[in-house]
C-alpha cells in the first residue's frame, strides 16, 4: 500500500492531512501550475509583436488578455513553488533561490506593464516615446519567464554530465 | 580506483548509510555505490521527497525523468557485495548512430527536454481557450471571444509539435516500450488534436459562433471547446505521471 512522505509537514496536521489525501500534491502542483505564467507571458510578447507586425488590433487585445492571465497566475506559481522547494528540496539551494528572486521580479514587471495596458489601453497601439518602454517591459517577460523556467527545468531534467555513447540501439 | 579494490558494500551497509544525521548518503545503481551526500538535492538523504538514500535505487531510476547519467556528478565509493543487479534501466537514453547521435550527444538538452518544454503550450492554449469563451459569454465582452479564439489557433498549430517531440522522447529515452501511459497518450492526444482542429474550423467557417449567444449550433460549438479541458488534463495528467511516478518509493517519514 502507497505511503505518504510527510517530512517537511511535521506538527501540521490539516496539511499532513492533505497531502494524505492527494499525495500528488507533494510533486505535481507546481510543475502543473507553472505551465500558465511562463505560456500567458510568453504570448503576451508574442501577440503583442504579431500587432506589430500585422496592425490587427485584435492581437494587442489578446497580448493584454494574456498579460492579465500570467499576472493571475504567477502568484500561485510563486506559492506551490515554495511548498515544492519546503516539501521536497529541504535546506538552502542556489538553484531555487535564484529562482525565486527571479519569479517576483517577473511578477513586478508584469504587474506594472498591465496596470500601465489598463490606464491607457493606447500605449502599444501609438508606439512613440516613453510607450517604447512598455514594449520593452513586454520583451522582458519573455525573457524572465524563459531563464526563471530554464533554472525549473534544470531541477527536474538535469543536463547529464556526460552523454550517452553514440551508435548503440 | 580500480573496481576490484573498491569497498564492497553489504545492504546492510547501505541500508545504514541513509543520510540521518551523522550518517552518509550512499545509493546504489545497477551494482555502484555512490555517494550522493555530496549533492544540495540530497539534503538529508532524500531526493525530491520520494527517493530515499540507503538503498538500491536501479528500479527507481527507471522511473526518473532523468538518466543514470546524473550519478557521474557524485563520487562512486563502491560496489555492492551482492551480485544481484537489477538489468539496466530502461528509461536511459540510448543513442542512435550517425548524424542524430552526434547532434544529441553535443546538444543533451535535445534528448529530454523538447517535449517537456513544447507541451506547455498546447496545455495552455487548449484550456485558455473553453477559458476565455466562457469569460464571453459571462462577461458579453466579445473580445474575450476574440482571444479565445486566438488562443484556439495557437493551441492547434502547437499540439502536432508536442505530438512528434512526445513520440520522439518515447523512442529515445524509453525504447518505445508500451508503458500504459504513453499508450493512453497515444490515443488521447490525437484525439485532442482531432477535437481542437474542428472547433477551429467551425470557428473560421462562422465567425459569429459563439458571439451571436448560446442557440442551436452555438452550444455544440462550446461543447467542442469545453471537452478540450478533460482532454487536455488527461494528456497532462499521463504525461506527469511519467515525470513523477507515484509509487511505493513515496516511503512514510
């Protein structure tokens, strides 16, 4: 019969308890949940540049929409990232505070650029002057959410050090 | 260190090098003792909360959404005295020759991580899309409408990739065996993308499918987008289980 791992949840009884309940809690929430902000962010860039490209303004308006779904969701990214790293990574870790640094620096760009999308709905549609910079913020999500879920992705698939030997099937 | 000269280690030796306090943090692998102590991702003798030092781990590692490959990080300090290793793990990446193999073997971040990395996407899309549709409906908003429908593209041009990558990561790291749940990928995720790809036809042919209200056709349409969200979580949820197998490693603490 399949036991629970509670180390990390000792004299935490509601939360020893969810976890007996759905022992996946322990690994899936945050690999689950971290599929939104990095694909919300990622197409908040990309539509944005497809507006550029095409002058739809349908896409600028799906580029804010999913602006508003990574700034939704990164927090609860942030939050079972912390459960992760508490239930499963005991102990200080370079990778995952890295990680972490770079996550609310992620949300706090991404907060600014949607609450400067939602002052003023016309600031990629008249790119000039100090609207240049809300292009660049959109560019830098791109690039925050790419290296933050890199550094993820690194704990789960790391690199082999060394590859396995060719012409053998 | 030659292999005849290195320490022979009893399972019970092993079994005591745990990682308690005090004690090391040795794990085994196809006869190999290593010392994983020395890993950050190893604090106090646990890997991931599921893999517990102090035991013969070939089995495990199987499951592992990474190769033995890892455990060259670590020192090797011995052999286990018992001549009974499991065979190899099937879930090691093993090379094809040629051209592929040398591009693999330059680039190792070709071998695991695509798929892993592509499925993001479709996953996303898919559900953003029923999302959006009924933020529409809720909200009268048409462009939310607009974005679901943007997002539908989006999701159907990304699933074919993440289908290939998917068979492509099948073949290489786990030799195309008939696991159960890449089996039940194998039909859902085409299903998916059968799904998916009609509703963006419907979509393209009648524009105003949704956004003339919920009447006659509309509510097949929706039913098309809203049976994205099991489809979708099913694929994930086999493809995790790949990732992270649940299974009697989960050892009490």
């Amino acid at each position: 019969m399949l036991t629970v791992n509670l180390k990390g949840l000792e004299g935490e009884p509601h939360r020893e308890g969810l976890l007996q309940a759905c022992p996946r809690f322990r690994r899936w929430l945050h690999p689950a949940v971290v599929h939104f902000p990095i694909v919300f962010m990622w197409a908040t860039t990309f539509f944005a540049l497809i507006y550029l490209y095409t002058g739809n303004q349908s896409f600028e308006s799906t580029s804010f929409h999913c602006l508003g779904g990574g700034v939704l969701t990164t927090p609860g990214a942030i939050l079972t990232g912390r459960a992760t790293h508490r239930l499963n990574f005991p102990g200080e870790n370079g990778t995952i505070s890295l990680e972490r640094r770079l996550s609310w620096l992620l949300l706090a760009l991404a907060v600014t650029a949607f609450a400067w999308r939602a002052a003023n709905p016309r600031v990629l549609l008249e790119l000039k002057g100090a609207n240049f910079l809300y292009l660049a913020l959109l560019l830098a999500l791109t690039t925050l959410v790419t290296v933050t879920s890199y550094f993820g992705g690194m704990l789960t698939y790391p690199l082999e050090a060394t590859p396995p030997e060719t012409g053998v099937s | 260190m030659m292999p005849d000269q290195e320490k022979k280690f009893t399972p019970g030796e092993l079994a005591g090098a745990d990682g308690a306090p005090g004690r090391p943090a040795h794990v085994a692998y196809e006869g190999r003792v290593y010392d994983v102590g020395v890993s950050e991702l190893w604090a106090g003798g646990q890997h991931m909360g599921l893999h517990q030092a102090g035991a013969d781990l070939t089995a495990e590692l199987a499951d592992a959404p990474h190769g033995p490959e890892v455990l060259e990080r670590v020192p090797r300090v011995g052999v286990l005295a018992a001549a009974q290793a499991p065979p190899a793990s099937a879930s090691r990446a093993v090379l094809p020759g040629g051209s592929l193999g040398r591009l693999l073997k330059r680039y190792p971040l070709l071998q695991r991580h695509p798929h892993p990395m592509l499925v993001h996407f479709p996953i996303v899309f898919l559900l953003a899309a029923p999302a959006f549709s009924l933020l529409s409906l809720a909200a009268g908003t048409l462009s939310f409408e607009t974005t679901a429908f943007h997002c539908l593209c989006a999701g159907v041009l990304f699933t074919p990739p993440a289908i290939l990558t998917g068979l492509f990561t099948w073949w290489l790291n786990y030799q195309a065996r008939p696991l159960t749940p890449v089996r039940r990928k194998l039909v859902l995720a085409p299903t998916l993308l059968v799904v998916s790809a009609a509703a963006l036809i419907w979509r393209l042919a009648d524009p105003e499918a949704l956004r003339r209200g919920l009447k006659g056709p509309s509510w097949l349409y929706l039913g098309l987008l809203l049976a994205l969200v099991p489809l979708v979580v099913a694929v994930g949820w086999y493809g995790a289980s790949l990732t992270f197998p649940l299974h009697e490693g989960d050892r009490g603490g």
